[in-house]
C-alpha cells in the first residue's frame, strides 16, 4: 500500500530535480560528429544590457575533440552561443569555457567529500545528440581508479584521439551508472540536485565522474582567487630525445627544461640546476612548460614537500622540493 504512494512521490521528484540540472547544463559542440556537455558554473553580474559573463566547465578531452580555440555551445532554451576555450587541464580533464549572454543560471554544486557509497546520483547529457537526457545510479566508491581499469571517453572519435586515460593518485567518484557519447562534461547530481561532479569517462562498467571539490579548486585557480605555490625557476618545453626516452623508459615526449633557478627560491633549495629536465612531480606527468604552475598547485597538499623526477646529465634522480605561496597582489 504504501509503496503506491511512495514510488510516484520519488518518480515525480526526480524528474523535478532533473529539470532543474538541466537548465544549468549545455550542449558542446565537439566536432562535425561528436557532441559533448557542460554545466554552467558560475554567472557574473548582467551588465546595462542584462547580459553576464559565465563560466563553463566540460572536458579537457572534449574540447581536445573539438580542436579549436571558439566553440559553439546550445543552452536548455535552444539558444546557441560562442564560448571560448579559457584554459585546459588534461592531468584532471577539466577545462573551462568563458561566454556571456542574458539569461543564464548558474548550478547549484555540492560537497562531493560528503558524497556516500550507495547514494543516489543522476547524470544528465546530451548523449547521442539527445538533449538532457537522464541516467540514475548509486555510488560505487570515491577513490583513485585501479590501475588495472582502463578508462576512456564515452565518445568514440575521442577516444580515437585522446587514447586511455590514467590519472595517477586523482581521486574520482565511481558509480554504478551508464555514460554514453554526449554524456562527457555533463553534471552528476545528487538526489537534491546538487552537481557533486562532472561526468568523464567510463570504465569496468562504471562511470567515472571529476569530484566538484576538484573543480572549485580548478575554478578557482583559474580565477585568480587562490595564491599559487612556487618554484621560483623558469622553464621552457623541450623535446625529449628518442634514445633518451627509450634508454630510460620514459613515455611523454616533451619536458620542461630548467632555463633559470631564482637565488634563495625552493627550486635552488631542492638542488634544482639549470639544465636540468622535469619529468614528474609527486608522479605526474609534467610535459609542458605552462602546466608546471597547475601541477603544482594541484598535485599533493599545498607547501608540503615535493618528490620531483628529473633528468641530468642522461641519468634519472629523484629530488624533494618545498614549493612557497605567491604573495597576495
């Protein structure tokens, strides 16, 4: 008897919650092919015009897939927009779009740490072109995914070019839930609507999803609201020679070279020479020059010690660095 009255209780409540994920949510688009999602993250201050500027998170691989700089994106109203690409983050595949227009609603995100194994949570995308469509699921875990799990876009073309991806010590939320092409850069919901992630990839039957803490980090760091952790050298991105790469088993192709060591800095503290080539830090990969800052302002506690992988003179070493915090403008 009393299931009568709950089911549809719970049924049109979720279907309430979805709507409301849904306006906070757009269509990317990722390619000729490929269709890819994003929610909207943050909404300025409409100007005379009544128009605000916004931020957009999606995929770092949804945006690789669309290969260019302006992309087009389609709101729950069937607006379409010209969003622009601000930043891309691929050790977390997150990546922020900038757009501005009138009428746009901001999501309402959650703690993704309060997140518990068999909560409920929603998907929302627009898989297969299908706009704002719905999956529901449970939690399976909040943890680094297994090593032996291979995980990739839900995209086919993608996947053909992004390949797999293997996050090192990133900790992502796992739940039992389908993910499909369109869903990639789309919100998860909690029951209450609140976007706790952003779905990414897919994997050993799962769906694995960016944790919102993860993004209000990114967020804000691209924002300018956090002071950044550093090592007081300058780099430039260098190629890596095959033989070097294959003597000493390494898979990226490019590193950032050490041009420059500040005196009295935490690089010249760790024994950092110019010359030198930095391969990791605390494990993750560093393959260009301009992620350096991000990496280190994302990988590990903030002024906690370092463990930096480099090379010098042809040889690997291992040194342990205490990056210090920028001083507030």
């Amino acid at each position: 008897m009393g299931t009568q009255f709950v089911a549809p209780a719970l049924s049109d409540e979720l279907a309430t919650v979805a709507q409301r994920v849904r306006e906070s949510m757009v269509q990317v688009q990722a390619g000729p092919h490929s269709m890819g999602s994003g929610v909207i993250w943050s909404v300025g201050e409409p100007d005379a015009g009544g128009e605000a500027e916004a931020r957009i998170i999606t995929n770092a691989h949804v945006v690789a897939a669309a290969r260019a700089r302006t992309l087009t994106i389609r709101l729950a109203d069937r607006r379409e927009l010209t969003a622009t690409v601000v930043a891309v983050d691929p050790s977390h595949d997150l990546a922020p779009l900038h757009t501005k227009a009138a009428g746009l609603r901001a999501a309402e995100y959650g703690d993704s740490t309060a997140l518990r194994v068999g909560e409920l949570v929603l998907a929302v995308g627009n898989p297969w072109g299908r706009e704002g469509a719905v999956t529901v699921g449970v939690v399976e875990a909040r943890a680094p995914a297994d090593p032996d799990v291979e995980l990739e876009p839900a995209e086919e073309e993608t996947r053909r070019a992004w390949g797999q991806w293997r996050p090192r010590r990133i900790e992502l939320i796992q739940a039992d839930i389908h993910l499909y092409p369109g869903n990639s850069g789309g919100p998860l919901a909690d029951a209450r609507g609140r976007v706790v992630g952003i779905n990414a990839m897919i994997g050993g039957g799962l769906g694995f999803a960016i944790p919102s803490r993860t993004v209000r980090q990114f967020v804000a760091e691209a924002e300018g609201h956090a002071n950044p952790v550093l090592l007081g050298v300058q780099v430039v991105t260098v190629p890596l020679p095959e033989a070097l790469r294959q003597r000493l088993g390494i898979e990226q192709e490019t590193a950032p070279l050490i041009a420059a060591v500040e005196t009295g800095s935490a690089g010249e503290q760790a024994g950092l020479l110019v010359g030198d080539i930095l391969l990791a830090v605390d494990d993750a990969p560093v393959r260009a020059a301009e992620h350096l800052g991000r990496i280190l302002n994302r990988t590990g506690s903030r002024e906690q010690p370092r463990t930096l992988a480099i090379v010098r003179a042809g040889e690997r070493q291992t040194l342990t660095a205490t990056p210090e915090t920028a001083e507030a403008a």
